[in-house]
C-alpha cells in the first residue's frame, strides 16, 4: 500500500491498541491481539522494547499475518528495520529514536507516528515529515517509563488546532476517563492494560467505545 491509502485506513479507526506482553494478564501477545482484531480494532502497534531484534522481528512476522487478514493496520514500536522487514504499516519513534526526517527517507510509504509532549514538539514532528503525532500521557500511566509528566486532556485542546495531520492520545486512558479526552478534540485512542488487561476483551473494547461515544466498531458517531 501507498502511504495515503494506510493514513485512508488510519482515519477511519478509532481505538489504537499497544500490546505489550508483560501487560496481557498472563497471555500471549498473539492471543490478545486475535481477541482485539475480533472485537474490531482495526489499529494496532507492537511495542516490545526488550526482545532481541530476531525474536521481535518473528513476533511481527506472526502479528502481520493476523492483522493482514484481519485488514487491520500494524505499527512497529521503536524499530524501523523490522517494521519493513515484518511487512508492517507503519513505525512509532519515540524522541530519542531514529529522527522522524531518516525514516522518511528510508521508508516514503510508510506511517510514521511522533512522540510529543509539547505543541513544539508536535508541529515539529509534523514539519518532519510524521503522519501522525502522539500527544501524551494525557493522565499518569504505569505501562511505560518515562520522565515527562502527565500533559493532561488541556494539552489535547491546546496541541490540534496547530496540526495539519492527524493526532493520537495515550496515558492512562481508560473507559472512565476516555470521553475527557474525545471532548476536547480526540479521534484516535491509544490504549494498553484499559484493554490487553481486560479479562474480556471483547467488553472492554465495546465499554471503552461507548464510554467515548463512539457508535459502531471501527467508527465514530
């Protein structure tokens, strides 16, 4: 696929879903991630910073498989060499990771989503070349280390309306809390334990919709 036909198919998801295995309550990352595609997420990253490179590039390799049959797009964490290797959609580059402008280079049809804390990092990320930017954390999250404090829903408000391109929101949302967010301007929701740690799936997918308002899988009413 072109990069304008993968952000066509990014626009029309909404809950974005990380999975990591450490936070699947015990099961395999394969096995959330089939629960995830049969609940209708559409929108799904691999983030595994601390297998090696062989044994992340397997995982992949099987999650492409699924999410391609699934026609569900797959972003890679971190790694822009086995996001191409695997076959995957598209690439998540933190702020100390390969810069924004090298990937662009290296993959022109890939999606390349931007960490961001600030509305300067942001249009930054974007000016950069990013396909999408992350905005966050939005609330406190314990899925992830990092020094950067919780932005809180304000940033989202304060963030958009300097964007041209589309944005996520991640950090500690969950089906309480989800609506602050779309309220202020969110149409991608990026998620971690609010779903991989569900003993149901399935439910906390549907909760977490309709908690943000959302009316049908896939999108947004």
């Amino acid at each position: 696929m072109t990069h304008q036909e993968r952000m066509a198919r990014f626009a029309e998801t909404d809950l974005y879903v990380v999975i990591t295995e450490a936070f699947c309550a015990g099961r395999s990352g394969v096995d959330v991630l089939e629960a995830c595609l049969a609940a209708g997420v559409r929108l799904v990253q691999l983030r595994e910073k601390d297998l090696p490179a062989r044994e992340l590039c397997r995982r992949a390799e099987i999650f492409r498989e699924h999410t391609a049959r699934a026609g569900a797009l797959l972003i890679i964490d971190d790694r822009l060499d086995v996001a191409l290797a695997a076959g995957a959609d598209g690439v998540h580059l933190g702020r100390q990771d390969l810069p924004i402008e090298a990937a662009r280079r290296i993959a022109p049809e890939l999606i390349l989503g931007a960490s961001s804390h600030t509305p300067e990092q942001a249009g930054a990320a974007a000016a950069a070349g990013a396909s999408y930017v992350n905005i966050g954390p939005v609330f406190a999250t314990q899925t992830k280390q990092t020094a950067v404090a919780p932005v809180g829903p304000d940033m989202i408000a304060a963030v958009a309306p300097g964007l041209r391109i589309p944005f996520t929101c991640m950090g500690g949302i969950k089906a309480h809390n989800v609506r602050e967010v779309v309220s202020r301007g969110a149409r991608h929701v990026a998620v971690v334990t609010a779903v991989t740690a569900a003993a149901d799936i399935g439910t906390a997918v549907r909760e977490l919709r309709e908690a943000a308002g959302w009316a049908f899988p896939g999108g947004r009413g």
